[in-house]
C-alpha cells in the first residue's frame, strides 16, 4: 500500500484520488481553498457538461502535433464511455444532447461534486482544505510536501506530509476564485519542469472601436472567421454575443485561444463576423442586388431595410458607419451605397486588441509539455510524481472536452499506482 498525496482538489485530483483509493492506497487530498470541487460547480452554466460522445479529434489544442497525438490516446484509453460509466458505478446518471454533451441527468453541477466526494468518504480518503503547498522535497523514493494549513480556530500551521507518490492536479490559471491560481506550474517548476506561457482560453476578445458600447447585449446567429495577419486561420458559428468591449459567446470561445497565442506573438488578429448566415453564399450577390434596388424598396429607410435582416442597433451601427442618416430612404441613398451596407453585414470586420483576463477564461492554453510526462503523467523529470489535468499543455473547446480530459488523465494516473 502506497501513500498518495494529492494536490489540489478539482475534478482531475479527486479522480486521481478515487482510482488511487480503489487500489487499496492511503491517499490525502491537499486543497488550498476552503472547499473541494469549486471549478466543477461552474461548468456548463451549472448544469455540469462531464463530456462529448462526438470524435474528439480536432477538438483540442497542445504546443506540437506530437503532444496532441498524446492527447488522443489518452482519449482513447479513457474516453466519454468510461467517463460515463465512472459516474454511473456511483450512482450518477447521464443523458447524451443532440451535440454530444453529457449531462448528469438532473443537470445539478452540484451532484456531480456530490457523488465525487461521497466516494472519496467511501473509500476512506482524507480530505483537508485551506492548505497550501510551500515545497516539494523529493528522495530517491517518495518525498515530502511541506504545508501551511489553516486551523478551525483561524491560526495557521506549518505540516510536513510524507509521501510514496504524489500526484499534483493544482489547475492553470483560470478562474482563479475557483483555486486555478497559477501554484501548480511554479511547484512543477521547483521540480525541474518547463512551463509553456498559459494565456486565457474559452474567453471572450477585446476588440477596438467606439461603436461598440452602442450595439452591447445584441445576441445574433452569425458566423465568425478569425484572421492572422490577414490569413483565415479559423472558423466558427452559433450565438455571437455583443459587448461593450468586444465580442462573446461559444463561437468567438472556440478560437479565443487560437488568437491570444497570435496576440503574445505580436501579430495582427481580426474578426470576420457574417450576420447573414441565413443567406446561403450562392445567393449573396443576388441577395445584395434584390434589396438594394430602389424599385423595391426605395420607400424604405435604410434603416428599416437593414432592421429587417439583423438586429436594429447593428442595423443603425452600419448606417451610422457609412453616414446614412436615420431618415434617409433607399432611393435617396442610391443603390451603391445600400449594396455597400449589405455587403459589409457579410463580412463585418473588427481587430482584436486583446482577451479578457484569466477571472473571465474558463480554461487557459499552456502547461507543462506533454513530452515532460509519460503515458501515465509520472513525472519524466522526478520520480513518483505525477502531473495530471489542466497543468498540462493541452486544452479543449467547449462542450464537455476539458472536463474529458481531467477525468481521463486522474484516472490513468490514480489507476497506475501500484
């Protein structure tokens, strides 16, 4: 029997503790905030999405192709049905949604956290809060964790725990209240490991221009294009969300990574938003020419004839842009100038200055290169120690695919100890 030593309390650490525990070792959870689990209660909007049925390739990022082949065979090894049938061998069921996400059937976050830590306390695991690591002293065989925790009466206390294996699962950087506080890459650093930059990822983009405040909380179908330096380097649609900053929603989330690598490397980003996805491209040219001929709808204000194809402030945004006055009708205006309008609600163009910090990202790009760890995530750099979750280089887009890859990666690490 092993002593397992678990730092930090989100969904890889107490999987890595639970498949610990069921190999009949002794295992502690370290977690510095005054609660385990607080990330998972905020995922999926507090309905928890544990994970995706849908092909998981192309779904997740990593620094070099052969560190996402590494992620994919972790997939493989540990993928959504046996995330499924984990959840369900403690009594938790799930449901599968049109897009593949998989729910806990009540859709509580909060019973997902339920089920985790009623098995933690099944399998006699130790938990103890408000604990932060301030070293790592490793022997030829194990090592120590050197702690201050806090006690009930609020003093604190400076604790060495004695450790056969130590599995560190501190989260990245985002969403910081949650306990991802950036700890987990300055212990791996202590240890030897190299840490690629983390940025915010699943986060939403600054962009410049001072219409903005004036088109904030417009939702639109649209579909959005991410430009490097001009090169269209991805693509996503659904529900863009308009701010006073920028732009939002799962879309512009999706690919927020990829831009915020491009920004740190000083390089020009754009957004490409098409608001008349309902438009199909074969149509366009025929589209702009039909409404813009005056013989239709010359009476109409330019206004209202944008009004009738995506929202009215974006409506009144465009006309503001090309000059058009709130009066001024098609006629008036000429059939130039409302193709002009038209064309642009294709391929609405704004730069991106920047993301919005790590408090707003729910994941983060970066971490520990997978080629640090091997295919168990034992430390390649100190033995019996092992790094597992959102520490590691490698992060998913949204639906399910982060939260896949916590689960996967404490498993494979708690059910490698021997």
């Amino acid at each position: 029997m092993c002593n397992v030593i678990v730092v930090g309390g989100g969904a890889s650490g107490l999987t890595a503790a639970i498949f610990a525990g069921r190999n009949g070792h002794r295992v502690t959870i370290l977690e510095h905030k005054d609660r385990v689990g607080k990330k998972i209660l905020m995922t999926g909007n507090g309905k928890c999405n544990l994970s995706n049925m849908s092909d998981f390739h192309g779904k997740y990022y990593s620094s070099d192709k052969k560190s996402l082949q590494r992620i994919y065979d972790t997939l493989v090894s540990f993928g959504a049905d046996d995330t499924r049938a984990f959840f369900e061998g403690m009594g938790l069921y799930t449901r599968e949604k049109k897009d593949g996400g998989v729910y806990p059937v009540s859709e509580q976050a909060s019973v997902v956290l339920d089920v985790l830590r009623c098995e933690c306390d099944r399998l006699g695991i130790q938990t103890i809060t408000g604990c932060e690591v301030c070293g790592i002293n490793p022997r030829k065989k194990g090592g120590s964790v050197s702690c201050v925790c806090e006690e009930k009466n609020g003093e604190k206390e400076q604790i060495v725990f004695s450790y056969d294996k130590l599995i560190l699962a501190a989260g990245g950087r985002a969403a910081p209240g949650s306990g991802s506080d950036g700890s987990g890459y300055r212990i791996a650093q202590s240890l030897g490991h190299s840490v690629i930059k983390p940025l915010p990822a699943l986060v939403q983009l600054r962009c410049e221009g001072g219409f903005f405040k004036s088109v904030s909380g417009v939702r639109a179908q649209a579909g959005i294009t991410l430009y490097i330096e001009d090169k269209a380097s991805a693509f996503d649609k659904g529900e863009l969300q308009l701010t006073d900053y920028g732009i939002s929603g799962i879309p512009v989330f999706q690919f927020s990574r990829v831009a915020a690598r491009a920004l740190d490397m000083g390089k020009a980003c754009e957004a490409g938003i098409d608001f008349l996805t309902f438009v199909r491209e074969a149509d366009r040219d025929c589209f702009v020419r039909s409404n813009a001929d005056d013989a239709v709808f010359g009476y109409k204000t330019v206004q209202e004839l944008l009004s009738g194809m995506v929202h009215k402030k974006v409506a009144v945004m465009i006309c503001k842009k090309h000059k058009i006055g709130a009066n001024v009708t098609v006629a008036q205006s000429g059939k130039r100038a409302v193709a002009g309008c038209i064309e642009e609600l294709f391929d609405f163009r704004v730069k991106i200055v920047g993301t919005n910090p790590f408090e707003n990202a729910q994941v983060c790009s970066g971490g520990v290169p997978l080629g640090e760890v091997n295919r168990c995530f034992e430390s390649n750099l100190c033995r019996d120690v092992y790094l597992i979750g959102e520490l590691l280089d490698c992060d998913g887009i949204c639906g399910g695919y982060n939260l896949q890859w916590a689960w996967a990666t404490g498993a494979i690490a708690g059910g490698s100890i021997r």
